[in-house]
C-alpha cells in the first residue's frame, strides 16, 4: 500500500457505549403531508401521535402499539397502510 503510515486501533481505549435492551421509536407523521395538503397557518407542525414501534435487540422481536411483528402481522399491516391510502383524501 502506498501512503502515509497509520496509528493501529487501540480498543482498550476507545470509548464504549451500551446499546439499550429494547428500541423504542414513536412514529408521530405529519398530519398535512400525509393528507398531501397545505397546512393552515399555525399548524405547521401538526403531528399525530399513531403509536410506538419497539425492537427488542436479543432477539430482534418487533411489536407496534404492543401487538407482534412477524410475517403475517408484516402482511396485515401492509394490507391496512393500503386500505387506509386507498380512503384517504386527495
């Protein structure tokens, strides 16, 4: 390799950090872009609070608003995205 030489990695001095046991992410979308419209003044940053997706980092197990994710809930929450883009306002 051509170049400049390089310090090696010293990882008993590196910084360590703990991850969390569980992930936990609101899922909070913007009410207008959702709806694809303008927002009225003074409500911008309108929000809705749908629910909260968890992961357990042990073994990957998800669940939205305390309901499983797995293949099947995978496929039913798919179908009701759709359902619920398909009733929405334009």
């Amino acid at each position: 390799m051509r170049g400049n030489p390089v310090a090696p990695a010293d990882l008993a001095t590196a910084p360590r950090f703990t991850l969390p046991e569980e992930l936990v992410l609101p899922v909070t979308p913007d009410v207008f872009t959702f709806l694809g419209r303008a927002p009225a003044r003074g409500l911008e940053q309108l929000r809705v609070n749908v629910g909260e997706l968890r992961i357990r980092l042990s073994d990957g197990r998800a669940t939205f608003n305390g309901q499983p994710l797995g293949p099947t809930a995978d496929a039913d929450l798919v179908a009701a995205c759709r359902q619920l883009l398909a009733n929405s306002p334009r």
